[in-house]
C-alpha cells in the first residue's frame, strides 16, 4: 500500500512539474513573440512604400546609389544595404534605423552626412524592409549585423567610420560599439533605447491588467524562452551595462528630446552617465519628438554634428 501510495505521489509531482513547465513555456513564447516581432518585415515595407518612397526616390535622382548584399558572418543571411558616395568624400558614415524603419527612411540624414564629407552606408536591420533574418531584439542581435557592415566598410574604406543610430538602432549601434570599437572613429545617438526592459515593462503591464498574469512570471517566462531560443537574456537589452562593461571610449555625441515620447529624454542621460571619459557630449532639443530632428530642421541637426566633429577631430 505504501509502495502504491508513493507511486501516485510521485506520478502527481511530475504531472505538477510538466504542467507548470508546459505553462511557463507558453508564457514564455507569447512574450517573446511579441518583443521579437513588434513590428513586422511587412509593417515596415508598408511604410517604406507610405512615408518614404517619393523622398527615396528623389534622393536617388539626385545621388550615386548603389544597393549592396554583405553577408552576414555570423548567421545564415545577407544584410542588404545602400551605398551613397559623393565626389572627393573620404570618409563614411553607417547609418542604423530604428524599429519599423527601413535604409529607405534614412535620406534626411545621409543628406547631412553627405554634406559633412561622408559617404553613407545604409543597412535594413533585421526583420525590417529586405533583411529577412528574423527577430526584433532591441540591438543585441543587431549588433552583429552592424559589426559587419563596419567590416564592409573598413574594406573599402581608408579614412575614418563614422557610426549613427536611431532609436532602437541607437543601442544597436551601442551594443555593437561595445563588443568591437577597433573600427570606429565617431558614435553618434539619435534619441537611443537605453533599457528595453523599461519598455516591455509598460506593455506587460496592460497584459496584466487585462488578463489578470503577473508582471514578474511573465518576465520570468520570456526570460528564460529567450535564453533557450536564442541564447541571452533581458538583462542585455540594457546597453548601460554593455557601455559600463567594455573598453569603448570613443567620442560620443548624444542627441535627444526633452518631448520625446518613446525614448523618454532620460534614456540618453542614463547613457551618457554610464559612458566613462569626457570625449562625450549630450545636446537636448526642446521643439521636436522622437527623432524628429534630422527630418524637420536639418540645419540644427547639421550644425550640431559639425560642431561635435570639429571639436574632435
């Protein structure tokens, strides 16, 4: 009878354990689903083909373009790309977009760059316009991809790198500075995601409102599908902890909006904090939003580039 009664209990604790497992795995895949694929490939071609396609094509007519294939050293796909040259530019700039952009939604600033001396290198980031590897992953995957254009771009380039990131592309940008700055000669931020821990945290807090889940045993559940599905875990969404963590003491421009939504004007700050040295500096825009500079007052943006350049050069 004892025997049998042990049977049972033992039978009872591995149906608990399954059946917890089974759940955290479907908690765990819902909430990677959603980061990973926040917005689609195909929300960001509809708004290539909305917002972006007529300036697109008037920056072509006016500027040698030249779409580009590097291959991805790291992962099973190709990062197609835009090669902008200007006649007697030495240099080039690697321009990163940010989530739900695309290369095609970069011209306001390849402009400026151009401008400046820059040749421009811009890619399609994961998951995003005609990069068909899949994931969103908030630059810590990204960050590969960058790395490897900076590779492209050292190949075919003598002078110095310049590397710019938008948004989300501004920690991958920062992630990707972080792991290999050799390469680098300027990081410049536009309105950067410093911890997108801080972001889904919003999100799942209206999961929980609505659904009645906990905060905490989401994050627990995502955290560990991520860590099994592609190899790391939230903690590497903050770039604070990448910046602290390396050797990068490159300068550092750092731009951002006391009005911005997304990226809240604090996020740069934290940033910038965390980044040892003095070969940085912070410049905060009072009239625009998120990464509106570059599109509604060129000029600024410009002058505040080449007054950083300048500086260090």
């Amino acid at each position: 009878m004892k025997k049998k009664t042990k049977k049972i209990l033992i039978i009872l604790l591995f149906t608990i354990l399954f059946l917890s497992a089974s759940f955290i795995i479907f908690i765990g895949k819902n909430v990677f689903d959603g980061f990973s694929n926040i917005v689609t490939r195909e929300e960001t071609i509809k708004n290539r083909n909305t917002y972006y396609e007529k300036s697109y094509k008037e920056f072509k007519k006016l500027n040698d373009v030249k779409e580009i294939k590097i291959e991805s050293s790291k992962f099973n796909h190709h990062i197609p790309a835009i090669l902008v040259r200007k006649e007697n530019n030495q240099d080039l700039a690697i321009l990163i977009h940010g989530l739900g952009g695309t290369k095609e939604s970069m011209t306001h600033q390849a402009k400026v760059f151009l401008d400046l001396g820059f040749d421009v290198l811009i890619p399609d980031q994961r998951n995003s316009g005609d990069n068909i590897s899949k994931y969103n992953t908030f630059g810590v995957l990204e960050s590969f991809d960058i790395l490897d254009c900076l590779n492209y771009a050292k190949s075919i380039y003598d002078g110095k790198i310049l590397l710019f990131g938008e948004s989300a592309g501004g920690a991958g940008a920062l992630i990707a500075a972080s792991r290999d700055d050799s390469l680098i000669s300027y990081l410049i931020l536009d309105c950067p995601v410093s911890d997108a821990n801080k972001m889904m945290e919003k999100e799942l807090k209206k999961i929980e409102e609505k659904e009645g889940v906990p905060v905490s045993f989401m994050r627990f559940s995502g955290d560990i599908y991520t860590r099994i599905k592609l190899g790391y875990s939230f903690s590497d969404f903050d770039t604070t902890k990448w910046i602290k963590e390396s050797n990068f003491r490159k300068p550092t421009l750092f731009i951002n909006s006391q009005i911005d939504k997304v990226t809240p004007y604090q996020m740069a700050v934290d940033i910038f904090d965390s980044l040892p040295g003095d070969k940085k500096e912070l410049k905060t825009i009072k009239d625009y939003g998120h990464a509106e500079l570059a599109r509604e007052d060129s000029k600024v943006f410009k002058k505040i580039i080449s007054g950083f350049l300048e500086k260090y050069k």
